[in-house]
C-alpha cells in the first residue's frame, strides 16, 4: 500500500474524529452564571422545560447553549436556514438570522455573544460569517474548501482558528480576525490546531506518510511559529479547554486502558484518572466528552475490548478537575455527543442534541418533539 494511500486514510479518520469531538470545544469558557434572586432549584427547572415543537422534515440540530436557560436551533423553511434562540423554560423562540445559503453548521462563541455560520451550497466553497444575537454581520468570508474546522479564542472573541480542507485532505490553516476583518493563512503543520492562552496555540507533531498512533503535543507562540517547545513526547490525543490542558495517553503495557491527564495553563498537573479502552481496527475509541468551569463529562464503557463485540451500555460520569473526585450519572446510554450547560448542572445529548439528561439524577427527556404532518 503507498505510503500516500495509508497517510491519507489516517488523515481522514482524525479528521472525522476532531469534527465530531471538537465541535463544542471550541465554546469553552469560563462562564459565570447570571445571579438570580428566585433560581429554580435543578430539578425545578428540569420538570418545567418545555419541548420545542418543529417540523420534522425542516429540524437540523440544536446548536447548544447560549445561556442557562436558552438555546441555539437550526431549522429549514421556504427555502431558507434560520438559525434560532429558543427558551426552555417559557417556550418563546426568536429567529436570529435567515440564510438563502443552506447551513452546515454554526459556533456559539466563548463569550455567548457571537455566532459563527458556516453555510454552503456546493461542494468545493463555503461562507463563513460571524454575526451578533441581533443578526448583525460582522464578518463575512467566501472560501474555496471541502470541509472546515474552527477553535475560537477563548480569551479574545475576535480571534477564530480556521483550517480549511480540500477535496484530497489537504489543508491550509488561518486566523479570523473579526475586529481587523482579516482571513490570514497561519503557518502551522497540523489541521487540528488548538488554543492555550491568548496567543499561544498547541497541535500534535504527526510526521506525513507515517501510520503512528502517537505523537509529540508541541506549544508555539502566534509571533513566531518556527519556535516550538515540546510539552509532552508522546500522547494518543488532547484537547484545551479554557484554561486547562486535557491530554490521553495508553500505556505501552496496558493497552487496554486510558489515562487521561489534566493540566493546568504551566502544564502542572491538576487530576488524572485511568478508564477501561475499546479498540477499533488500528486505532482506539475516545468516547464523547465535553467541558465547563472545572467538571469534565464523559462516557466510560463497563470493560474493555473491541467496539464491534462491545455489547453494553456506557457510564455517564462527571469528573471535578478541583475536588478530583468523580460521579457516576447514569450507566444506561449509548456513546452519542455531550454539550455541558454554562452551570454545569444540564447537558444536551445526542446527534442532534434533542435531550437533556439532569445531571443531580440521571434523568433524560426530550426538548424536541416534531408536528404531525397535516391532512392531504
């Protein structure tokens, strides 16, 4: 098999990997939940969310949070994308801004206070746009690609890191730039580039045309690229959120486990915990995961072995990086994406994020119930 052949299956994968797990990642922030003189209590809350009522057929996805109590919907109509805010609690939904151009996908930004659109109506150009809660456009960018990825600054909201794919994986990363309204190729030699601090980013070292399973987590600073500082020799994978540093590593003797280690902004370890591992084909599972504030949430399969013969459920458990200790939430439900409230008390759940799971008991309902189609 030609070394081009091999290193590009292995660059897909990663990439179909980084899309579904990184997602959200790109939201992470600290956020400080709004004081409130009458707060429900979580399960009050809980019982009193109300389903949103969609065609199915125009239904896409519900984005993820903008606030405790609000969230981000994408829908079909006449022919248009609306991207919509929808309220939980009392049921009103708000269009935020209608496209012509079919939307692929769209970020809420660290801050809550920004929207990145991602629309496309042929295969090889897409448009990015910010926008405002209001619909304003703030930046606006036509680009020639197959696919995109984008990690927002948490830090600074105008700044967005953009790799663009080609048709044959290829790719160029640039910055976003909302304030300078600028779209700048960054010299860096990983597609799946991450913030850590201000101007610092991290990416994994992978040497072309080799099939590895790991590789160095290298630091470079933003003014001087041709400089890296090597944090750690060798890890499967990693992740940022915020102010901390998520890497996975398999030990050489245990490959059946992971270890996943947490750091905080001088790499000084802060909590580390090990979970049994599922092996798929040449490589190994990371189950869905997300992160707020200092509770990072994830599946752990009941035993380790291969994903084709693993039969059982996953445990939901919810890791405190600060208090390092962890609970378990539920251990009933399929390995399907997480995206934490800014409390950290609700997630969303699924393909689709149409449920919510009560993370003080476990309980899951649906926010998304569709209309029966009309009589012909």
């Amino acid at each position: 098999m030609k070394k081009e052949h091999i290193y590009g299956k292995t660059l897909r994968f990663l990439i179909f990997l980084n899309l579904v797990l990184t997602l959200s990642a790109c939201q992470h922030r600290e956020i400080k939940p709004t004081p409130s003189k009458h707060k429900p209590s979580t399960a009050a809350f809980f019982n009193q969310v109300r389903p949103l009522l969609v065609k199915e057929n125009s239904f896409q996805k519900v984005v993820g949070w903008l606030n405790n109590n609000t969230v981000i919907y994408i829908a079909d109509e006449n022919n248009h994308t609306n991207l919509y805010r929808y309220n939980l609690v009392n049921g009103k939904r708000h269009i935020i801004f209608t496209s012509k151009t079919p939307i692929k996908t769209a970020v809420i930004s660290p801050d809550k206070k920004r929207l990145l659109i991602h629309s496309a109506s042929l295969t090889n150009l897409a448009e990015i746009k910010v926008i405002n809660l209001k619909g304003k456009i703030l930046i606006s960018r036509k680009v020639p690609s197959y696919d995109l990825n984008f990690n927002w600054n948490p830090d600074n909201p105008d700044v967005i890191l953009t790799t663009v794919f080609f048709e044959d994986w290829s790719y160029q990363v640039h910055i976003l730039n909302i304030k300078n309204q600028t779209f700048k190729e960054y010299g860096i030699e990983d597609p799946f580039v991450k913030w850590f601090q201000t101007d610092t980013v991290l990416i994994q070292d992978w040497k072309k045309n080799k099939v590895h399973l790991f590789a160095p987590l290298r630091s470079y600073s933003l003014s001087d690229t041709d400089k890296a500082i090597t944090l750690f020799p060798e890890i499967y994978q990693f992740d940022t959120f915020a102010s901390y540093l998520m890497t996975i590593t398999i030990p050489e003797k245990h490959q059946d486990r992971a270890e996943y280690h947490f750091y905080n902004q001088n790499v000084k370890k802060l909590y580390s915990f090990e979970v049994p591992l599922l092996s798929q084909h040449d490589n190994w599972l990371v189950p869905n995961y997300d992160f707020i504030r200092n509770q990072f949430l994830t599946f752990v399969p009941s035993k380790s072995g291969f994903v084709d013969e693993f039969s059982g459920k996953y445990q939901l458990i919810k890791y405190d990086i600060q208090k390092k200790d962890q609970k378990m939430i539920t251990g009933e439900l399929n390995n399907q994406p997480l995206s934490l409230s800014p409390d950290g008390k609700m997630s969303l759940y699924g393909n689709q994020f149409t449920q919510l799971i009560n993370l003080s008991n476990g309980k899951i309902k649906s926010i998304v119930e569709y209309k029966k189609k009309d009589p012909e």
